[in-house]
C-alpha cells in the first residue's frame, strides 16, 4: 500500500485528518496483511471507498493508437500518391514514344507495384517479433507490442526504490560498539567483510562477535539457501541480523551452543523484544534489541575495549548522536544490549530486562542493486532522466538517490503535492527527481506532468497502488516476482526479475528495434525510389524503358525482400545508449533520413542508368543493356542493404559477419540475379543475356562507388548521425 520495505507499527493513537496515507500509524487497511500482533479495529470505510477501492476505481482503459503505426500509414499515403504520380507520367510518355498500349500498361502496373515498398509491414512485424524475444531472454515480457515502438523514444523513467533500485532486503550497513565498523554486501548473500575506517577487522572480535551473537539470539527468523539462491523466513530486519551473523561465521554456532528459554516478544508499546537463553557452561544469556531510546533507558554499563564500565550521560548523549547521524544517512537504527544471569535468578520480565550492559548500535537499510549504479550512469548517458517515486520516507529516499546519483538532492514529499497546483507542479517538475511518500494519486499527478512536459514517461510499479499509474503512463512497466496481478494487468511490460537494470536494457531494446525499423524502411524506400527514378528518367530522356516489367517485379518481389529481412534483426549499434531519445512527433522517416534515402536512391539511378547508356553506346544490344542495368540494381540494392547496417557508423566499424541473417539475405539476392542472368529457361522469362568479365569489371565498379556514396552521406547529411 505505502511501499515500505519493512512491517509497520500500528497503535490507536489519534491523528490529523490531514495525516499523510503513509504515517497514518492508527489505521489499518484492506488489502494488507498482519505480520505480528492482534487488535479490535473500528470500520471506517467498505468497497470502493476503502483506499483500495479509491485506487481501482483510478485505472481506466488506455487506448492510444500506436505511434509507428500512424507514422507508417502516412508514410503509405504520401508512397501511394507519388507512385501514382510517376506511374501515369510514365504510361504517357511511354505511350507517346510510340509503344504498344499493352506493354505500356504492364510497365505502368509494374512501376506501380515496385513503388510501393510490401515488404515493410513484414520488416515491421520481423523487427517487432524478434526483438519482444530478445527482451523476454533480459527478463521483459512484454504484453502490449505498441509498448516496444514507445521504448525507444522513453526521456523520464520513473521508478519505486524498493525491489527494483534496491534489492528489497534489509541489510546491516553499519555497527557501531565503540568504534564504527562499515559492513559490506548487499542484500541476503551471506558475503562481505567487516572495515574499521577502510581496513578489514576480525568480525569475530569481542565487540563485534558480542554484539553479532545478541542479534542472533533476539531473534525469530530463518535464514536459509533454497534452489540455490538464500532467503529469510520471518522479519526482513531480524533476517539481516542473521545474515551480518553468518558472514561473520558465528551464526551457526551461536544457534547451535544457545537454546531460548523465555521470550519477552517485540510490540509497538514496547519498542524492544528480549529473550533468555542458555548455554553449557556459559550460564544464562539476556539478549535485548530495539529503539536506541528505549533500550539505552534499560542500560546500566557500557562494554568499553578495557571491559564494563557504568553508562554515564555523557556516553547516552554520544551514542543518542551516533544513532542521529545513522537516522540521517537513512539506517535503520537497532540498539542491542545484554548481561548474563545465574541459573537462580528469576526470569521476569522486569527483572531480566533491567541494568543490562550496552553492546552497540546497528544500521540498516535495503540497499541499491549493485546493477542499479550502471543502469543509471547508461540512462543519464542515454539523455533518459531516471525519477525515485516512493513511499518510503524522505530521508532513505534521498539518501538512496544520492548514492544512485539520482537528481541534485531535491525531495517533494506527497504533503507538498497536496498543497500544489497542477500548474505548479508542471512548472518543478523538471527539477525534481525524487518524491517521497507519495499515493496513487500523487503519482498519477507526477507522470502526467512529466508528460504535459512532453516527456514519453515509463512507469514502473508492483503494488495495487501503482496501477493508476502504470494505466496512465505511455510505458507501465510491472514487477514479476513481487507485483500484484492488479499492477501487471495494467501494465505494457512485465520485468521478470523486478531489477532496474532489465528496464534499461529493454529501453535499448526497443530503440535497436526502432533503430532497424528506420534502416529497413530507408533501405525499401530508396529502392523503390530508385526503380521509379530510373524508368522515369530513361523514358524522359529518350533511352526507352531500362528495365522490364517482369525484371522489376523479380528485384521487387525476391531481390529486395531478402535483405530487408536481416535488417529487421541487425545487431544494435555501439553507441546506440549514448543518444538522445527519439523524438516521437518525428515522422518515418525523418528529414535528414528522407534526405540520405533520396541521395543514395540518386546514387542507385546514377549507376542504373550510367551502365545501361554505356552499354548501348558500346552498341551491345537492348537485350544486354538492359541486363546490365538490371543486374546494376540487383547488386546495388544487395549493396545497398549492407550499407544500411548503420546510419551512425562507418561500415569499416562494423563486423563483416554481424548479421549472419542478413549475409544470408544478401547472397540468396544475389544468387536471385544470377539465376535470371544465367539460367537459360529463365533467359527467356526475364530478356536476359549473359554479361562479359569486362562488364562485370565495370558493374564492380559501379557498385563502389555507390556504397561510397552512402557512406558520405552519413557523414554529410545533418541530423542523420544522432551522436557527436
């Protein structure tokens, strides 16, 4: 409900109205679960007007049309007019050089059908298949494919901290006896090293190993290893005191010589939980933890590195400090104390619970994936601003964004949006990366600021809380493990191993696959602009028709299809995470791509009809002319495709075998034109004659300088190369 990592402590103390959802320490809700205790409650509210009720009563049905899908039909538009265009001004001219009506017909349908690029629905659809695999194999199952096209063009990720920047498990950070000792490790693994101001110490030593073996045996959780991975049973708090034990190596032990006795359990009157515990040969063991306050007031001496010493004020007022700073830095702060009894002794709780021996401090706090401090470093690198939005308080809010390097240290607290118009909202929101105990409906506010702002916003959440804003987000992304089967029906993606690491790498995901999608359909278009050009100019000029009909269809239908095909899965480029996102309102294709895909369609036509005019001014024929410029745009095409692999990067920076689909792609085109060329049954289909060393020398040729020609206009076209 709130998105605390941790139980919290209920009593029936009055509160404001005012009092935030998260502190409203008097009131329990339907939806959440009892962890220990019991109590009489008073019922307030039922059915929809419960917090839960309010919360699926915000999601509401998104149905946005598919961004790629607009930009596609327009692009089919503007195609099917300018097709049109050419296909009539050819059937004339061609019709006007004196050429029977029914070839010109055929050649005038012919012209129409290469003009229009079919074979990019399929890339699409290729693209889109292949890449939601890709991203299920990262752990991002995705559930709606319009999410894929969006991901690409994600500026504002906005995240929970719990489970998916943290681990979700409270871990011990620091202890403090009479020196301060750092623990490091994260999370349930059992590994880390004990440092005393960057060195390594001997976590056994008696401080260390006292205050280590209190919280072992002030304690009801399990830690245990289960299908390889290790998890607590029990009290996440309780369970990282386990952990600090077991990588000290006296957990087992401890559990091993002690057996409780008497347990005077943890309660939110209470703030502490005592146990009595025996051991051969060493007595009666009293093991005290809770609220620094509470169990300094139970205190009558100090271990000090010279032995026991009484508790002074000046000592409770030093370690009420050291808990302070702790409080600041976001820990969790446990006291833990001890003494031992004889076997006499009576075992009340007023008795065994007085002037006991202060063993030291404990820090904790679920602390950061160690993938999440390079996620965010890649989404910063990226142009992708990250965004904290949590329930948790501001402090651990702010102290796991500083350590993240989330935002400048700025926190909006759900308080402060309450008192804030929309209009003011929208006016900070681009200065504020991080808010803290926040609602449903504070987060539905933050993301539909980011996206007044014009933001793509990503969304990710796990409780029926955050639904509202998964719906309202133009990505929701789910958790899989910890996530309500609310949060993932209103969700686009699903993240199989709730780390934000695996949003990231969809989000580079669905750029590639953005990123091919641009290359396919620039690699179609300048095709088919260049089959229209190279018709058009030669009936204009008076040279006939370059190609035939049945030699148009042939590289429409087979030669060009192939290569489009490996386009659609070409491996993502080096520095595609060091871009900008897409702009969303950029039309397919863009300007400077428009640009590049008409320069080196000119390029294609240049050497079309540069062969074809040499070769009938070599007086070799119509029929081998004619070849020579159908065999030139086969392999200009074949060539063409592989210079499309990129449109940032030189193709000297690419793998030669990359792209093992395409390089199939490319030799099954290949072998397509020499089929038509060679094959004497399809001589007579296709009017082809069998091409000289001389001419292939010389379509050779010209198929560098066209690959040349598309590799300067990635270096000249503005705008076409999207990283300095």
């Amino acid at each position: 409900m709130t998105g605390k990592s941790h139980p919290e402590d209920k009593n029936a103390t009055p509160l404001s109205v005012e009092t935030p959802l998260a502190d409203r320490k008097n009131m329990v809700f339907m939806g959440t679960f009892v962890s220990y205790g019991n109590c009489r409650f008073v019922v307030t509210a039922t059915g929809k007007d419960t917090e839960l009720g309010r919360i699926s009563g915000m999601i509401g049905e998104k149905e946005v049309e598919p961004p790629l899908k607009v930009k596609l039909e327009h692009l089919a538009k503007r195609q099917a007019y300018l097709v049109l265009i050419i296909s009539v001004a050819v059937f004339f001219l061609y019709l006007r050089s004196g050429n029977p009506i029914m070839d010109t017909l055929i050649t005038a349908i012919a012209l129409a059908v290469a003009g229009v690029p079919e074979a990019l629905p399929f890339v699409v659809t290729l693209a889109l298949a292949f890449g939601t695999q890709a991203m299920a194999r990262k752990n991002a199952i995705v559930r709606s494919l319009p999410a894929v096209e969006t991901l690409g063009s994600t500026s504002v990720i906005c995240t929970d901290k719990t489970g998916t920047l943290t681990t979700g498990e409270m871990t011990v950070r620091e202890i403090y006896t009479y020196r301060t000792v750092d623990v490091t490790g994260s999370g349930y693994e059992p590994e880390g090293e004990f440092r005393h101001k960057g060195e390594a110490v001997n976590s056994k030593e008696d401080d260390i190993g006292l205050l280590l073996k209190i919280g072992v045996l002030s304690n009801n959780a399990n830690l245990e290893r289960a299908n390889g991975k290790w998890r607590i049973v029990g009290d996440p708090t309780e369970g990282a005191l386990l952990v600090a034990a077991k990588k000290s190596g006296i957990l087992e032990e401890t559990q091993k010589d002690f057996i409780k006795i008497v347990e005077y359990p943890f309660d939110s009157d209470r703030r502490r939980m005592t146990t009595v515990n025996r051991a051969e040969g060493e007595g009666i063991f009293v093991a005290m933890k809770g609220a620094p306050e509470v169990v300094l007031d139970r205190c009558s001496c100090i271990a000090h590195p010279d032995g026991i010493k009484p508790l002074t004020d000046d000592d409770r007022l030093e370690i009420r400090k050291i808990a302070d700073n702790m409080a600041d830095k976001a820990l969790r702060v446990l006291a833990l104390a001890w003494k031992q009894i004889g076997p006499d002794e009576p075992l009340e709780r007023d008795y065994v619970e007085a002037e006991l021996i202060f063993a030291g401090l404990v820090g904790l706090m679920d602390p950061p994936r160690r993938e999440a401090y390079e996620a965010i470093r890649t989404c910063q690198l990226a142009g992708i601003r990250p965004v904290m939005i949590t329930g948790d308080h501001r402090l651990t809010a702010r102290a796991i964004s500083r350590e993240l390097n989330i935002g400048q240290g700025d926190v909006i607290e759900g308080s402060q949006l309450e008192r804030m118009s929309d209009k003011d909202l929208f006016e900070r929101i681009d200065d504020v990366s991080v808010f803290a105990r926040v609602t449903a409906e504070h987060k539905v506010r933050i993301v539909e600021a980011f996206k007044a702002k014009g933001h793509i916003v990503a969304m990710t959440g796990d409780g029926v809380n955050d639904a509202p804003a998964l719906k309202a987000a133009d990505i929701g992304v789910a958790m899989g493990r910890t996530g309500t089967e609310v949060a993932k029906e209103a969700s686009d993606i699903v993240i199989a191993d709730d780390n934000f690491a695996t949003i990231v790498s969809a989000v580079e995901e669905g750029r590639r696959i953005y990123d091919n999608i641009r290359k396919g359909t620039s690699y179609l278009l300048s095709v088919s602009f260049a089959e229209l050009s190279t018709i058009f100019l030669g009936v204009l000029l008076g040279y006939g028709t370059p190609l035939l009909a049945a030699q148009i269809l042939w590289i429409n239908v087979v030669a060009e299809e192939f290569p489009a095909m490996g386009l659609a899965v070409e491996p993502a480029d080096s520095n595609i995470m060091r871009r900008k996102p897409t702009d969303p309102k950029e039309p397919m294709p863009s300007r400077s791509l428009l640009i590049y895909t008409l320069g080196t369609a000119a390029a294609i036509v240049s050497g079309c009809l540069g062969l074809y005019v040499i070769s009938l001014n070599m007086n070799q024929g119509l029929t081998y002319a004619r070849t020579m410029a159908f065999v030139g745009l086969g392999l200009f095409t074949a060539f063409n495709a592989y210079s499309s692999r990129s449109l940032d990067e030189s193709l000297l920076k690419l793998k030669p075998l990359g792209n093992k689909m395409l390089i199939l792609g490319l030799a099954a085109s290949i072998l397509a034109i020499l089929a038509a060329v060679y094959l004497p049954f399809m001589q007579s289909i296709f009017e082809t004659a069998p091409l000289k060393t001389e001419s292939w020398v010389l379509v050779g040729i010209v198929s560098v300088l066209v690959v040349l020609a598309a590799e300067v206009l990635k270096k000249i076209v503005p705008g076409l190369k999207q990283i300095d």
